[in-house]
C-alpha cells in the first residue's frame, strides 16, 4: 500500500518504518497520491505558541482565556484537555477541573504574527489558500495549483515539517478530494496528525458518525433529528434527496450530496493572486538546451490551464532556474498585452533559456507570469487576425 513518512517526507510502500530515516510515523491508504484538497488545523494554537514562548510550560497545562468570573477558554492545551477543559468553556469550570492550569491572557497580535508566518509558507505551495480562522485553512494542492512539481501528500508532510522547524508549532493535516471530507480527516488524528479519506470509503466512514459531523449541521438541527429518531449520517444516507429537501429546502439538497461524501465548495483565496507559476525539479541535473526546453513546454501547458481555471492572462513571463549548486536563477520578459496562450508564453520562455543554457547543469526549471488581469483583457482578437481586415 502507498505510504509516507511524516517526519522525513519520503514515500514508500508497505514498510513497517521509513527507509530513509527509520520512524515509525507513517501514513498509508491506497489513495495517498491521488488526492489534493487539504484541511491543515494548528494543534491548540494559542497555547501552543505560548509554550513555544516560555519552554518552562512545555509540560503543565495551560488555558489560554480571560480569568475572572465571567471569562471562558480561548484554547486549553492537550495537557489540560486531559482533565476536562474545552474552548468556549467557563473560565471557573475550567479551573474547576483543572486547578493546576497556568492561565495566560489572549496575545492576538503575536497570534495574528505566527499565522501568517504559516500563511506564508502554505503559500509557497499553492496559491489557493482559503483560511478559515488564524490556525486553519484549506489548501487546494492539485496539478493546475500547486507550484511545486511533488504529490500533494508529500508536499503537505513537508510542510506540517516546515511549519514545526520555523514557527514552532505543530499542526493536524486530513487530506481528501473535497473541503467535507478534508476537515473531517484533520480532526481525526490529532496533535501532529496526518488522516487521509479517499473515495473508496467515504460513505461507509460516514454511516456510522453522529450527524452533527456533517457541515451545517449544528445543535438545533441535530435536535429536530433526533426528534425523528436520526442520529447517524447513514439514516441520512437512505433518505432520498426530494425528502431532505422538502424537510430542509435548499440546504436539504446540498445535505444529501455531503452524506454521501459529495462536496462542490472549491477551495478560493482570500486574496488577490499577483503571479500564477508551475515548476519541476529534475531526478537527475540537466545541462542540454533539448531536455531543458521539453520540461518547459510541459510546464507551459500546465500553466494555460491554470491560467484559463483562473480567469487570469500573464502580462510578464518569467523563467525560474535552479543550478545544481542551488543558485537561483530568475529572467523576465514583458509582452505588449497580457495572455493566456500557451503557445506565446513558450516562445517567450524558450527566447530567454536559450540565453542561459550555457552548459550549466540545473536542478530545478519553472515558469509563470505576473502583472495579472482579467481574461477578459487577455489577447485582443485583431492582434492575430482573427477579423476580417
């Protein structure tokens, strides 16, 4: 079965520990390298960064709130979690079941501070980055997204890594093909977890979980449910779509596609894209023009397709390249409007590697463009004669 070490990154298959680096921390599902919406949850944030703040509390529970008598619990650490306190919960219950807790006042500045440090690095994977919250976001990692040339898998195991090793802070991934699914497989494995859902077992998963699993299900909902005797997804399952929707109207026909793992919400950026690229790093280091320019032109149709997925046109393109003593390497050349044919990006890219192929052997090969505008901007139709004169 396909498999990955969440320490080292390094795919497998079937092993009992990582021949790379021998940990035990694996993940395997038959669907590992076959699915791209992500769900990353920050493990107990605010607590977690206080801890990496004062090591003197690595090890005692803590409960991020406001004290006195009518505050509740912003974060309780997985320490204090043992004993009962929970978010949202009354600060004296808290301390109730937990009277050795540390409690430390809200910093959301430094809060706000560590999640863009993450926001950044997520980004450097793929632009469609939606947050839902500072210690969680959805990551759209498919082949039209991201911008490194790896599985999304692999990429997410590196960055749970990197956002360990640069923020001091450890995070929760689920992984499926939808937003639903994503979110239910990151609670699943929690802290320092990596759960994956894919298409096989979805609806058998779901049967059994009680209905309030499900996105928009909430208490009162759950209650005029349960007045009915339905508790589980699955008595939901085998009700059919015109009864969930005279019951609910149109949230009752969205219901009916999540209890059966359906979910069409794309994940969307909450911010302006201000370049789109794709790149690849070889197996082995290239030096001749011939190989260099056949990984562009792949890269170049990737990058039309998320151009035209994008509603976007590139009025720069810019060639990315990596030497094989890891120097970067970035050139540029400005068209007269911007584009999305495939087909006038190449030859631009093509103009400029022809410059730099010099015999030098390159580890890695990329191509995007910036200075962004609507397609409907992109390449004016009397430019190539597409009209009568």
């Amino acid at each position: 079965m396909p498999s990955l070490c969440r320490d080292c990154a390094h795919p497998t298959d079937g092993a009992t520990n990582c021949p790379n680096c021998r940990s035990a921390r694996l993940v395997a599902h038959p669907e590992l390298f076959d699915l791209a919406i992500a769900h990353i949850d920050c493990d107990a944030f605010y607590a977690s960064v206080e801890k990496r703040d004062n090591p003197d509390l690595r090890d005692r529970p803590v409960i991020v709130g406001h004290p006195g008598g009518r505050g509740v619990v912003t974060t309780a650490c997985y320490i204090a979690r043992r004993y009962g306190p929970r978010s949202a919960m009354p600060m004296f219950k808290a301390l109730q079941l937990c009277p050795e807790a540390v409690v430390i006042p809200p910093n959301m500045a430094k809060y706000r501070q560590a999640s863009q440090l993450i926001r950044g690095l997520f980004l450097k994977a793929t632009p469609l980055v939606e947050p839902v919250s500072l210690d969680e976001a959805y990551l759209d990692l498919s082949a039209e997204a991201r911008l490194v040339d790896r599985p999304p898998a692999v990429l997410l195991a590196r960055l749970a890594r990197a956002v360990e090793r640069d923020v001091g802070v450890t995070v929760s991934v689920g992984l499926s093909y939808n937003k639903f699914l994503a979110k239910l497989a990151s609670d699943r494995d929690k802290p320092r977890g990596f759960s994956v859902i894919g298409r096989a077992e979805a609806t058998t998963l779901l049967a059994p979980l009680p209905v309030t699993a499900v996105h928009g299900i909430g208490a009162a909902t759950a209650r005029r449910l349960a007045e009915d005797g339905i508790t589980t997804i699955g008595q939901l399952q085998a009700m059919a779509e015109d009864a969930l929707t005279a019951r609910f109207g149109k949230f009752g026909r969205g219901l009916a596609h999540l209890v059966q793992g359906e979910d069409r919400r794309r994940v969307i950026a909450d911010r302006p894209t201000k370049s789109i690229s794709t790149e690849t790093t070889f197996s082995r280091d290239h030096s001749a023009y011939p190989a260099l320019a056949a990984a562009l032109q792949d890269l170049v149709g990737r990058l039309e397709q998320r151009l035209r997925r994008a509603s976007l046109a590139g009025e720069t393109v810019v060639l990315k390249l990596k030497t094989a003593d890891f120097r970067s390497l970035s050139r540029q050349s400005r068209l007269p409007y911007p584009t999305q044919r495939g087909d006038l990006i190449l030859e631009q890219a093509l103009r400029l590697l022809r410059r730099e192929a010099d015999g030098r052997a390159f580890r890695l090969i990329g191509i995007g463009v910036d200075h962004l505008a609507p397609a409907a901007a992109a390449d004016p139709p009397d430019l190539f004669h597409t009209s009568p004169p």
